[in-house]
C-alpha cells in the first residue's frame, strides 16, 4: 500500500495507470457534492449519468416553484446511484425521485463512475460497498489512494471552478453547456444491449428502497439523437423492464420531437434549447398526470 501512495504521488498519470484519481473534471461533482448542504428538503431530486446532470435544469423547476437538487455525474450508473441515494437520500428528503434510467449504463461495468466519485465525493462505508461489489484492480487502488489523500486532509484547498471550458454549474447541480448544435448525421451499427445483472439488482434494490419509504418514483430517458436511439434494436424491450418496476415511466424520445441539429450539442446530450424544450415537457406532463404539483 505504501507503494502504491508513492508511486501516484510521484510518477506521472500516465505511468500509474490502475490508479486514475482526477479531483474536479467535466461532471463538476467535486462542486456538486459540496452544494448537496444547501439542498435540504427538496421535491424533487433527479439521479443518472450525464443526461440527468446536463438534462434536468434546476432553474427551470424553480420557475415552477420546485425545490430540485441535481445528483447526477458522469457515467453513472445504478451502482453509484445506489450508493449516492444511500449517503444523501436522508439529508435531501425529496418527495419525488425523477431517475434518468439511459439503457446504456446499464451495461457498463461502472468502473469509470466510481473513480470519478472516489476522487470528488467523501469517501465512507458506503463507497467501500460500491468498491467491493465492482471488484476492480483500478477501483481498490485508487480508492487506497483516495483514503488517503482524504485523511491527510491533501485536497481541502481544492476549489472547482465554476466554468470549465464550455461548461458553467449551476446551484444544485445541472451543468449548462454553452449553446452550440450538433451538426452530424452519424449512422450507428444496430446492436442489441443486454443490461448488466449486477446494474439490474442495484437498481432493483434501489427502486424498492424508495417505494419502502414512501418516494414517489419517476423514471425518465432523455431524449437522444434519432439515429443514434433508433440504432438500439431492443428499446421496446428495455422500455418494459423499466415499466414492470413502475408505471411512472416516460421515454422521451417517444413522447416529444426533436430535431437533432437544433436541440443537441452532440449525438446524445442536449443543448440549451433542448433543455428548454425537454424540462417544460416534463413539467406539464408531470402535473397532467398529477405526479408533481405547482404553486
């Protein structure tokens, strides 16, 4: 262990490649996480990967007289959902749990998430559980180096910036994106995705840790590029699963219309008008429905 901390004080990244700590980064958690102490009590917290964080605008729901908190990061999936939910869900105490389910993360073996959270979240019981069930060289080493950067007290100076490149954080949690479009026509291969046991039983304890206590659950896609969702041959599939753990389940690629040069920055994220246009979909769906309520 000893050498391990060493060699990822002293040697370049690049040559410690099973331990890959990166403090701050493009999710901005580091900031996120910080912000979760001025989120009390919300209606509605949103969970997921990158769509949830550069999907759901705060700001939009505030509008509407919706106390939101953002809890997405990058490529998360329902591992860290799970152990995200599991640290914060007492302190953020929302009515509504709005969960970004991208089929695609799914799938993932959620190695790359963990070391994103390892490096910007405090680490705990709860992260040692996230580290056991991926058993991952990568995952163990870097955590060891994270332990102890935390109790070393090595990254209380750090402070992320609010702008990072073309992005800006938001208070609780949604990353505005500055507005650019998304000018390909990018043809997919057709594939079939099989989701992950592992991801299925995190999310499946998860679902079931909200309904015991009494949260009422809202899984969302996002609404990708065509192509790139009408690549997935199963969605119908996947669409089922989802609505065999609640009815409270929306495809949004299915429910609105978009056009993929005016409302994306690239094939799967979108952009500020695309945001617009999603949240305020959601939103009237959402009281149509009367699964939230307005002011």
């Amino acid at each position: 262990m000893v050498a391990l901390i060493l060699c990822a004080l002293v040697l370049p990244s690049g040559l410690t490649k099973n331990i890959q700590y990166h403090i701050g980064g493009t999710g901005q958690m580091n900031s996120r996480i910080k912000d979760i102490q001025n989120f009390k009590n919300c209606d509605i917290v949103f969970l997921g990967s990158s769509h949830a964080y550069r999907s759901f605008d705060t700001r939009i729901f505030s509008q509407q007289h919706i106390k939101s908190f953002n809890l997405g990061s990058s490529s998360q999936t329902p591992i860290q959902t799970e152990m995200l939910l599991d640290k914060y869900l007492d302190y953020l105490n929302p009515k509504t749990i709005v969960y970004e389910v991208y089929p695609l993360t799914f799938t993932e073996d959620g190695v790359e998430s963990a070391l994103d959270l390892i490096a910007n979240d405090h680490i705990d019981l709860n992260t040692f559980n996230m580290v056991l069930n991926l058993n991952h060289t990568k995952v163990y080493n870097t955590f060891l180096y994270g332990y102890f950067r935390q109790f070393f007290s090595l990254n209380d100076v750090f402070s992320e910036p609010r702008n990072i490149n073309d992005d800006t954080y938001i208070d609780g949690g949604f990353v505005e994106r500055k507005l650019t479009y998304y000018n390909h026509d990018s043809v997919y291969k057709s594939k079939m995705l099989e989701l992950n046991k592992n991801q299925k039983q995190s999310f499946e304890r998860t679902i079931l840790k909200l309904k015991q206590r009494g949260v009422k659950i809202i899984l969302v896609q996002a609404p990708v590029t065509h192509n790139l969702y009408n690549s997935v041959l199963n969605n119908s599939v996947i669409d089922s699963y989802y609505i065999s753990k609640t009815p409270n389940y929306f495809n949004f690629n299915n429910v609105i219309n978009l056009n993929d040069h005016q409302h994306f920055f690239d094939a799967d994220h979108l952009n500020q008008n695309g945001v617009q246009f999603f949240n305020t979909s959601l939103i009237n769906l959402l009281k149509q429905k009367e699964l939230i309520f307005t002011k």
